[in-house]
C-alpha cells in the first residue's frame, strides 16, 4: 500500500480520534504559561503520539517483512473495509472491532496513577510522555493503520507509514488542544455523528484499493509477479 494512503487514513479517521482520544486532548494543563509555551506543549504532544505510532510501525512492517505479505495485500485491503462498513452499520455487533472501547477500558486502568502526575505538571517534557503513552492506547483506527503498515512489507516502509498517519491526525488533534473545551455540546455532537460518515471513506479507499481498478492513486492497477513481489502501475 503506498504511503499516502496513511495520511489520508489519518486525516480522514480525525473525526474518530475526537471521540477516543479527543477528551485527552482538552484535558491537557492549560495555565497561563505564556502562549509560546503553551504551543510547544501541545506540539510536544503530539509529536509523541507520531513517535509511538512509529516505533508500532517498525513492527508492523517486521512483520510484513518476515511473512511474505504481498500476494494478500489486495485480500487484506478489502477485508478492512468490509469490517469497517460493518461496524458502521451495526456499531452494537461490530463496533468494538474498530473502537477497542472494552480494552481501552482495561487498559488504561495501570496507567491512571501516572497520568493523573503527568497531567498534573505544565512542563513540554511531560506532555511529550503523555503522547508517548497515548500512541500506546488501543484504538480501532490505529489498528487500520497498523494493518497498512504490515502490508509495506518492510521494517523502514512500515514506520514510515504510522509516522505520516501520525501527521495526518495531527491537525484535528492539535486544534482539539487548543480550543477543544471551548467547543459547546451541541458542536461536539454534530462532530460525532460525522464519525460514521469518515468510517466510510476510510472503507471506500481501502475496498477500492483491493480491487485493483486501475483508477490512478485510488484504486490502481496491482501486478503480482511469480517471486511473490508486486508492482504498482498509476494508469492514466
């Protein structure tokens, strides 16, 4: 899978991160520290997040490199998107397969003590430790990115892939640090009911992607050759 689709599955699952990792976001110290101050925080943050997601990557893309993954690639990609089309449309059935809500729940229980300290200090340092341990949260969309990444087929490819599917939540992730908590219900509540409508794209692009159509960047034209590689050809 190329690179780019990780941003995009970034950029376009943000509307997710609202939900599971927004709250985290807003609830970050917010003192009168001066404003500079308070932008490298929040930088720091999430460029901790992007290094998690990272090291995931490397093995993801360990995986991907000792278990000849290319001749499944096409398979996998369409299997995403029919689970994450599943859980859009039955969310009570399949919906923890994409949000890992019950074992982000369990989870997350060891790391209260530390995170009630961490959040309890202002300094760069530790909200830079509070995305560390936030890319290490469960999450259905990482989860998607994750299995991209696997299907690099290499160590670097797959690190690479979860650090620009970092930078394409980095955006929402970001504002929502800023002006998160000035957003009303009702706001917060459209946002929400966005989220199915981003699940949707996101199973659009990787569906299309498997089927190999020959539509350039979106769905192009994937060649498998007898030594198991693949080839890609944009078709224009």
């Amino acid at each position: 899978m190329e690179i780019w689709t990780a941003f995009v599955v970034g950029l376009a699952g943000s509307l997710h991160c609202i939900g599971m990792c927004g709250p985290i976001a807003i609830a970050l110290p917010f003192r009168d520290i001066g404003r500079l101050r308070l932008l490298l925080g929040r930088v720091a943050y999430n460029v901790g997040r992007i290094i998690t997601y990272s090291v995931l990557g490397l093995g993801a893309g360990l995986i991907g490199q000792t278990v000849n993954v290319s001749g499944y690639q096409q398979v996998l990609s369409i299997v995403l998107g029919a689970l994450i089309l599943l859980a859009v449309i039955l969310p009570s059935r399949f919906g923890a397969l994409i949000t890992g809500a019950k074992l982000h729940a369990r989870l997350f229980e060891p790391f209260k003590r530390l995170w009630a300290r961490l959040f309890g200090r202002d300094s760069v340092r530790a909200l830079f430790v509070v995305g560390l341990l936030n890319g290490f949260l469960p999450c259905g969309l990482v989860y998607v990115a994750l299995a991209g990444a696997v299907t690099t087929g290499s160590l670097y490819g797959g690190a690479v892939y979860m650090a620009v599917f970092g930078l394409g939540t980095f955006p929402v992730m970001f504002a929502m640090s800023l002006v998160g908590r000035l957003l009303g219900t009702g706001f917060k509540t459209k946002l929400h009911r966005l989220v199915p409508v981003g699940a949707v794209v996101l199973a659009a692009l990787f569906i299309l992607r498997g089927l190999s159509l020959g539509i350039p960047y979106v769905s192009p034209k994937i060649e498998q050759h007898q030594d198991g590689t693949t080839e890609v050809h944009q078709c224009h």
